[in-house]
C-alpha cells in the first residue's frame, strides 16, 4: 500500500488530486470537451468499474478503452509504470 500511495502521489494526484478529490468541475467539460479528472472517492464514479477495466484505462488510457474518437486527458501509463505498479496504485 505505500508503494501504490507514493506512486499516485509521483503520477496521479496532480490531476486526480493528493487526497483523491478530483478535479473542480469534473463533471462539466470545458471548452475542449474533455471531461477534467474524476475523484476517486465515494463521490466520483470509478469505483463502480471492475478492477480489470480500471487498469487497462491506467495502462492504455481513457480514450484507447473507449474508442469512437472519444477524446481524453487521462493517458496511459503503460512506459510509465509497470503492471504491478499500476496494481499497487489501484490497491
């Protein structure tokens, strides 16, 4: 678990936020159409995904998960962080 705190903290909180509160605004897209960065509480909506999309969506981002042009900030991590750092954030 402090190996997945220190890894979020490095590559996640700067747009999910230090303490998982996302975003202002996460759910009105601005002016690019982008959605900004959800929360990862109870608040937010990724808790509802298995654990396996959440990863892939870490890994090869929103937008390859999503497909149909959908257009995302979230980019995948896949030369970032290894599967098992990934994991450890997620955990």
């Amino acid at each position: 678990m402090a190996d997945g705190r220190q890894i979020y903290a490095d590559q996640c909180a700067a747009c999910h936020g230090v303490d998982l509160e996302g975003q202002p605004e996460w759910r009105r897209p601005p002016p690019s159409g982008r959605l900004p960065a959800p929360p990862h509480d109870e608040s937010g909506h990724t808790w509802h995904h298995p654990d396996e999309l959440l990863f892939r969506i870490v890994k090869e981002s929103t937008a390859s998960i999503v497909g149909g042009g959908y257009e995302s900030d979230m980019p995948g991590f896949a030369g970032v962080m290894s599967d098992a750092e990934i994991r450890a954030v997620l955990d």
